[in-house]
C-alpha cells in the first residue's frame, strides 16, 4: 500500500496542498499524510508560512471523499491531551470515519523556541507522550454517558465527559514511529496499531522492525501490528525528468539513488518490492515539491497498478510470520 506524505512547513498554503490531496485520491493512492511542523526543516523561507496540522485536516476531510488521513507525526509538546483527543475525534467525524493519528515526543527544538513551546528534556517528553497516549485512549474508550479522570505526573483530568466520540469505534488508528532501541518499541507494542519507520536503510529498518516485534512478543500482545516505512520519492521517465526533480528538493541522486526510492517507475516499483519483502505493508512516499503535481500522477500511473498487483504475501519480521496487507 503506497501513501502520500507531505511537508507543507517547506513552503506550501492551504491552496496548494488540497490540491495534491485531490490528486492523491483521483490517483489512487491509500493515504494522505502530512508533517506537524512549524518552521521549515531543510533550508528556505517556508513562505506562505506554516498551516496547522489538525487545521488543515479537519478541511481536507470535507474536500476528499475516499483516501485516508492523518500526520506523520503529530508532536504531542505542540497540544494538551485532552483538547488534542477532542479535536482529533471531530475530524474523524468530519472524514467520516477516515482518520489516523501518527503521534511521537517532538523534537525539532527550533520550532519550540520560536513560537514560545516548551522544550523539554528527552526523557520528560517521552514521559508527556506516554501519558498523552493513556489520555487520549482513554477519552475514546470511555463509554457513553460515563466520565474519565487521570492523575499523572504531568496531566490531571477530572470528570470528564469523554466527548465527541469519533466515527471509528473506539477512536482513530494510533501510529508511532521512530528508531528508538528502548522507549518506541514499548510504545508501539502498547498503544500502536501501526509501527513506522522514518527515512532509514533497508537494514536499519528491518531492526527497528525486530525490536517492535520483540516488544510485542515480551507484552503478550495478540492484536496484529502494521509495520510501515517513510521514504523520500523521486521518480522521472528518464535522466533529465530525475535530475531536475532531484534538483529542485535539493536531493544529490548520488546519494539517494542506490537506496532511496529515486529513479525510474520501473526502479521504484523494484525496491518497494524488495521493502514488501523485508516485512513492510505499507510505504509513505514523501513527496516535497508539492508544485509538482505530474510527479505524484506519474506515480499513480507507473508505479502504483504494479505494486498493487505485487501477490509477495507474507514475510517474516523477527520470530514473526506477518501476513502483508494485500489490496
């Protein structure tokens, strides 16, 4: 399954990114991701200027109609617990049940220094992002008509109400990602319904795969866990179309092609196979010149019918057989 994932921090407004969302849903594509920034992370002016996340895809679930949505990843430092549950369940409501909520700790300290959020040590975050997690769950597990409270370390909440409820029972998919040895995985094995992997190698990647699985298998989880992976995307139909992607996302193909998902549709399709085979289900494709519309479309046409078509039905994560998500 191939997803779109976006960076409008870089540089895009509103406008632009709804219309590589509708692009994305005529194309085919599973999912519409986007980042949870602030300030631009590669070098630039960002300008028009940051759009808020859950903003955006509260309008983005009244524009599409089909595709999936959700951030990768929402950084729970920006929001508090309960405020971020509620608005979160809201726009499940408004895409009609469409929703899914990638959440981890934050971590691009700039960003928090410019617009006055606290920044705090690794150690605390992963703390907030824990009991966030018990918050949110809980809000969305609590039974109509019933109250919630909680007494942590960092967030108190007292009598309440437990409302709106989302569109999926039991409230949006979580996903968590990351590369952590120790904290991720045990999150991921208790609250996630999606592991993902952000921008890593083939072999890094597997083992960040095998220490979710460990976790699992040490939890005595019985519900199936989504491995999935983000990777930069640059296609073109030949050398030049490549070159002047590569060159406007500032991408040196030197370096990206021999691992990355750069190249011809007929390379991509070849190494999201060999990704299907290391026990990945799912691929967001982070697509960066969102101007460039002809590049997700080229995507859809040329790459997309033959992964879909890809039968490689289960692969082995770890001590784990995991049957792979087929369309």
């Amino acid at each position: 399954m191939l997803r779109i994932l976006t960076e409008p921090q870089e540089g895009a407004s509103y406008e632009t990114l709804s219309r590589a969302a509708r692009v994305t849903e005529d194309g085919g594509f599973e999912a519409f991701f986007r980042s949870d920034h602030y300030l631009p992370i590669k070098s630039g002016s960002g300008l028009p200027g940051p759009t808020d996340a859950w903003v955006t895809l509260g309008a983005l679930a009244r524009e599409t109609s089909r595709i999936r949505l959700g951030t990768l990843v929402t950084a729970a430092t920006f929001r508090l617990p309960g405020p971020l549950a509620i608005t979160v369940a809201q726009v499940d409501e408004m895409s009609r049940g469409r929703l899914e909520l990638g959440i981890g700790t934050g971590w691009y300290e700039a960003e928090h220094t410019a617009y006055g959020i606290p920044f705090l040590s690794l150690g605390e975050r992963f703390e907030r992002l824990k009991e966030q997690l018990e918050i949110i769950t809980g809000l969305w597990w609590t039974p109509m008509g019933e109250t919630f409270t909680y007494i942590g370390r960092h967030y108190q909440l007292t009598d309440a109400p437990a409302i709106p409820k989302s569109a999926q029972p039991q409230g949006p998919p979580i996903i968590i990602g990351g590369v952590g040895a120790r904290q991720t995985p045990w999150l991921a094995a208790r609250w996630a319904a999606e592991y993902n992997v952000p921008f890593r190698t083939m072999q890094d990647t597997v083992a960040a795969f095998d220490r979710v699985s460990a976790a699992i298998a040490a939890a005595g989880r019985t519900e199936r866990m989504i491995y999935s992976a983000a990777q930069a995307v640059c296609c073109g139909r030949n050398t030049a179309e490549l070159k002047r992607r590569a060159d406007v996302i500032s991408y040196d193909l030197t370096e990206m092609r021999p691992g990355g998902l750069s190249g011809s549709p007929a390379e991509l399709v070849d190494k999201i196979g060999k990704f299907r085979e290391s026990g990945c289900e799912r691929i967001y494709l982070q697509v960066l010149d969102l101007a460039d519309l002809d590049h997700i479309e080229l995507i859809a046409s040329e790459v997309l019918p033959q992964v879909l078509t890809d039968r490689r039905a289960v692969r082995s994560i770890g001590s784990l057989e995991m049957p792979v998500e087929l369309p």
